[in-house]
C-alpha cells in the first residue's frame, strides 16, 4: 500500500472490509468455539512519493493523518463476535519507510500509536517496527523499486 493510496479509501476499505470477513468467518460462530488468533502482521510500505517532501514534510508527519485504510476499525469490528480474542490479539506493524531511521523513528512510532491504531495500543498488544524502504518510481499502476 503506497501513500497514495489513502485517496482510493473507499475502495481499499472495501477490499479490506470483505478480507477480514472471510479470513474470520473460518472461525466459525461463537457458540461453535473460540478461534485460536494470536497475532496480526501487517507490512506497509510508505512512500510519500515527494509529495510530502518536496514541500519539506518528512514521511513520519505524514503518518499522523494516515488512516490506514480503516483496518484497525474493520479487525475491531469483525472481531466484535470474539472480545476475549480482540482483547489479546497482538498486532504487529511494519512499516517501511525511505525517510524514516532511527533519528525520527520514536516520533513516527508515537504518531502511529496516537492515530487510528491508539485502541491496540492502549492495551499493549501493539508493536510497530520501521526499516528502511526503497524509493518506488513511476505510477500506481507502472511501479518499480528503485
């Protein structure tokens, strides 16, 4: 998922919604068990693409407004039928970044676990991780790794 992609929300949000819909409903329903879900990885990369950083914004400022295409909402909601899982379910988060090093990664870290990812947080089962990223050149659809 590149930056860009935060202005096709709808369309991500979408394809998310109905992902986590079908990876829970093999679990089943509540009354056939609990599921046995530990852990969530997720792996981003995040590539301002100089949209941000021609105008001198770093890439970890742009985390602060990111939504993440609603994902921490929709595995909230399609949990919901299992609150002892949600309640432990460990999420990690991983995010790979050409700006982002170790001078600046608290700052990202804390913009990421204020934003919308802040209720995983809150419970201490949330882990996120930035290493470095190749720039991408070209469009959504011609992409490649630089």
């Amino acid at each position: 998922m590149l930056m860009s992609h935060e202005s096709r929300e709808g369309i991500m949000d979408t394809f998310f919604r109905e992902f986590f819909k079908q990876l829970f409903s093999a679990f089943g329903t509540p009354e056939q068990g609990t599921p046995c879900l530990e852990r969530i990885s997720i792996s981003n990369t995040l590539d301002a693409k100089s949209m941000y950083t021609f105008m001198g914004i770093p890439d970890h400022a742009a985390l602060q407004p990111l939504t993440w295409c609603s994902i921490p909402s929709i595995i909230e909601e399609a949990l919901a039928p299992y609150p002892k899982v949600l309640q432990n379910l460990e999420v990690c988060l991983l995010v790979k970044s050409i700006d982002v090093d170790g001078s600046v990664s608290e700052i990202a870290k804390e913009a990421v676990r204020t934003g919308v990812w802040k209720t995983f947080a809150q419970r201490d089962r949330f882990r996120i991780d930035f290493s470095p990223g190749k720039r991408v050149d070209g469009d959504e659809e011609g992409m490649r790794m630089l």
